[in-house]
C-alpha cells in the first residue's frame, strides 16, 4: 500500500502544480485556440480520473459489503456505506396525501379535539418528508412570489459543454 500511497501523494503533487501552471498560463493572455484545446485536454483527464475513482469505488463497496463495514474514520473523514434502492416514478399525488393525512391526524390533540398545528405549520413539516432540489421560479412569479427574495442570488455562470467526439 505504500507505493499506492505514493503514487497517490505524486499525482495530488502534480495536480497542485498543473493548476499553478494553468493559472499563469491564462494570466498571460495566451491565444484563444490553445486555451480550447487545454480545456479539451483537461476535460479528457477529468473523465479518465472519473473512471478510474468509479471503477475503485465500486470494488471498495463490495469489500466494504463482504466486511460487513458501515462507517470508518480516517481522521476528520468518513466513509459510510449506505444501501439504497433506486426509485423512480412516484405517485406524488397519492403521497402527499398519505403524508398530509397523518400530519393533520397528528395535529389533532385527540382528547380535546384542538388542531394543533396551523396550516402553514403543516404544509412546512412536510419539508420534513421531502427535500426539494429547486424551486420552479417562473411557477412562483406567477402567483405574485419573487423567488429571489426567499434565497441567496448568485452571479450568473456561464456553462462551458465539452462533448466526446463520436
């Protein structure tokens, strides 16, 4: 394992010195085709390191499995392994509504029938049960709400595609 380790300390080594290279290269006003084809090159890298973290990672995962291991700690880091299933086509109509049941039966002091929840505090416990990943914007400014008022606006990013050749 030490020679892996070493190899390992080389390429980080050699990472911190091609971004220091990269950064004085671009700094330099370098012709226009040669930053294209440097961001090929790198995009080429980034998918071969890609590859190589996903083909370890998965061999890891079935020793991890075989150990029965869960958690481990490496100093201020942790790898857990987590089982899932993959879910796909969800009937969000018929959950919503199983959920909303059972928060409003829940809100209900049963003894003497007092709601005790309000529906805002309701319809925010249901951020409990899902977790959106964005808000529809165009959606909200329909209905009068400035989505950027309820969150932090960031610049605006240009993306830049790299595609693989067929």
């Amino acid at each position: 394992m030490t020679e892996l380790n070493a190899l390992l300390a080389n390429l980080n080594k050699l990472l911190i010195e091609v971004d220091a290279k990269l950064n004085e290269f671009t700094g330099d006003n370098p012709p226009i085709d040669e930053v294209g084809s440097t961001l090929i090159e790198l995009h080429s890298l980034k998918g071969a390191f890609g590859d190589v973290y996903s083909t370890y990672s998965a061999r890891a995962t079935r020793l991890f499995q075989e150990a029965q291991v869960e958690d481990m700690a490496y100093g201020e880091n942790r790898i857990e392994v987590r089982t899932a299933s993959d879910r796909k086509q969800w009937e969000h109509p018929k959950l919503i509504a199983e959920v909303a049941r059972r928060l409003v039966s829940e809100s209900i002091d049963m003894d003497t029938g007092e709601v005790m929840m309000s529906p805002e505090e309701l319809i925010a416990k249901v951020l409990d049960f899902v977790q959106p990943s964005y808000w529809r914007v165009k959606e909200l400014s329909k209905i009068g709400i400035n989505a950027d008022k309820f969150c932090e606006v960031g610049e605006y990013k240009t993306n830049i595609i790299v595609r693989k050749a067929k």
